[in-house]
C-alpha cells in the first residue's frame, strides 16, 4: 500500500488500542510515517532501533530496595501517556529483545515499569529476504499476532510530491519523473510466515473497525483485514460484508450439487473455505453415508470455479488422506474417486 494509506491505517489501529506492523524494505518511509503521526497528534516520539539494543537496556539497570532487587526505569521511558513508541527493526533484533518486547506487546509492561496510559505502540520491520542482516526470522504465530501488518510500497507520485517539500534538487525530481523504475527495485513483500485467525484476531479487527466510517471500511476493510487474520479470512469476511457477494450453502453444493459457475474469484474462496471447513468438521459417521455424492459434487465444483481456488479444497483432502487421522481412508476414497477425471489427476499431481 502508499504511504498516505499506511499511516491512515496505522493511526486509526493506534486510536484503537492496537498495534501496527510497518514492513517495507530500507528507504520506503516507515520511520517517516511515525514522525508524521507524532507530529500530527502533538505525541513525543521515541524510536528504538531494536537491533541495537540488548534485554538491559529495555530491562533496565537493578537496584536494591528495601531488601528487594528492583529494575531502575531505562532512559527512554515514556513520561507520560502523550507518546509514541516506534519499535524500529525488530526483525534484525536478538530473539532474547523480541522475548522482552512481548511483554510489552501483550501487558505493556516490562518487569515492574508499566507504561504510561494512552501510549501508542507501533512497529516496523524490513522484508525476509536474503540481502538484509537478521538475526532469525520473525516465525512464531503469537508474536506476530500481536501486530496488524501493513506492507508498504513506494508510490513515485507520492515521492516526487514529498521530494518537492523536503528540498531535492529538480535535478533528481526530474530523472525519476522520467524514469521512475529507477526510484527502487520491484520486490514482493512476503514475511514466510502465514498469519491466521483467531479470537484474539478478530477481536483486534473488532476495535479498528470501530474507528472507520462506513466509506473507509469499505476502501479499507480487506486490508485491515488481511493484515491480522490472513487473506483467506479476509477475503470471506469482505465479501461477506462489504461486496455482498451470494455464496451458496455448503451443504446445498455438497449434498444436493446444486451449483453455478463462479467467476468472481473473492466468491470462490469463500466457498472453499466454507468446503473445507464442513470436511474438516463432518463426523465420520456422516461422511461415510455421504461419501459417493460428495465426491461427485466436488469433481463437479472444480468446473465451476477458479482452478487457484479449487487447489484449496484439493490441497486439503491430499493432506488428510496422508494423515493417520480418524477419516484418513475416508479422504483416501474421495480422492481416488476425484482423481477418474484427468484433470483434476493433473491438479493433484502439481500439488
């Protein structure tokens, strides 16, 4: 997303209660972006490069009192509720800061210093790729659950409006008017870790989305969405609200394969999810009874929609079947008899 958007986003997850997760590679604004909303809102801003910190200095020195050790406050502790904490690099911090930052995610606290009431939260991070020096990749679910991710991209109309603000020669506006490929490298974002709901994570959208109009929701929603319980989740949950988009019942396309073509791929994938999780959940006893039926309208599904959205449903029976699970064999069936077709044989062998 631009910049302008991030810090839209970003401002209304910190009015929230929330906190967001800039990832961007090296250059693209995101230390802007927090000085931006500090100055917007009159908040004092702290940044803490976390690469260059260790567990004492976010710890703080320990001192005795009263027959106690107590950790004396670090000097870049908020004064009061008036500020924004801007958790910079966490990516390339050591996994014992990361330990000591959860702390302050999860109860804002660390040891016996509790941060002031009202302080905003908000962190950034560089992609994890191979050309940035890290310490380990950031993997482990409940930390990253506790942000709402935001990748950032360079916009060059965006650039060339703030270079002209922020003094850059006509020079340089010019040649990258001209030239814009040359403003910085194509690169997918990706954080090679998948992000997943829960109830924390609605909970979370919950609170954002309070703070958004009906407009912005809209424009936003997805976004916002993907950001915290994933784009599988956040693709249903849109469309569900915001596109309003008919899907049938899973039990209607299953059991009684009554079904239409379906071309709009947000569509598809939220049927699909709600296919998987009807397979997922369906005792046995009633998959067994229905076994024949559902395979034949799930051979008939993958004519109706997307081939990409389709791949989940095949993804998923593949993996049960492998499985030493309670409907392993169950799955092992369906598969056999999806696989008669030579097209769907083909799908199952590219997974």
């Amino acid at each position: 997303m631009k910049v302008e958007e991030a810090k839209f986003l970003a401002k209304k997850i910190m009015l929230a209660g929330e906190i967001p997760l800039l990832v961007g590679h090296f250059g693209v604004g995101k230390t802007d972006i927090a000085r931006d909303i500090a100055e917007e809102t009159g908040r004092k801003l702290i940044i803490l490069v976390l690469s260059q910190m260790e567990p004492g200095d976010l710890i703080g020195l320990p001192a005795r009192s009263e027959e106690k050790t107590v950790f004396l406050r670090p000097d870049w502790w908020p004064e009061d509720g008036n500020t924004l904490l801007f958790l910079d690099e966490i990516n390339r911090a050591h996994r014992s800061v990361r330990n000591a930052i959860m702390q302050l995610l999860i109860d804002r606290r660390i040891h016996n210093h509790v941060l002031p009431e009202g302080t905003w939260i908000m962190a950034a991070m560089n992609p994890p790729e191979e050309e940035y020096d890290q310490a380990d990749l950031i993997t482990d679910p409940a930390f990253i659950s506790r942000f709402f991710i935001l990748e950032v991209n360079p916009d060059v109309s965006e650039w060339l409006e703030w270079a002209g603000k922020n003094g850059v020669s006509e020079e340089v506006r010019s040649f990258i008017k001209n030239y814009p490929e040359f403003l910085f490298p194509e690169k997918s974002l990706s954080l090679k870790t998948s992000l997943k709901p829960s109830p924390r994570s609605w909970y979370k959208l919950s609170n954002v989305l309070k703070t958004l109009t009906e407009e912005e929701k809209e424009k936003y929603g997805y976004v916002l969405a993907a950001g915290i319980v994933g784009p599988e989740a956040a693709k249903a949950f849109y469309d569900s609200f915001f596109q309003k988009t008919r899907v049938p019942s899973v039990e209607r396309v299953l059991l009684k394969g009554e079904m239409e073509d379906m071309d709009d791929v947000h569509a598809a994938n939220t049927l699909v999810l709600r296919v998987v999780d009807f397979l997922n959940k369906t005792d046995r006893t009633t998959l067994e009874r229905n076994l024949n039926v559902i395979s034949e309208n799930l051979s008939k599904l993958a004519e109706k929609v997307p081939k990409e959205s389709f791949y989940g449903i095949l993804r998923f029976i593949v993996d049960e079947s492998q499985k030493d699970g309670e409907k392993s064999d169950l799955f092992d069936k369906i598969l056999e008899k999806m696989v008669e077709k030579e097209e769907l044989r083909k799908m199952v062998s590219e997974i």
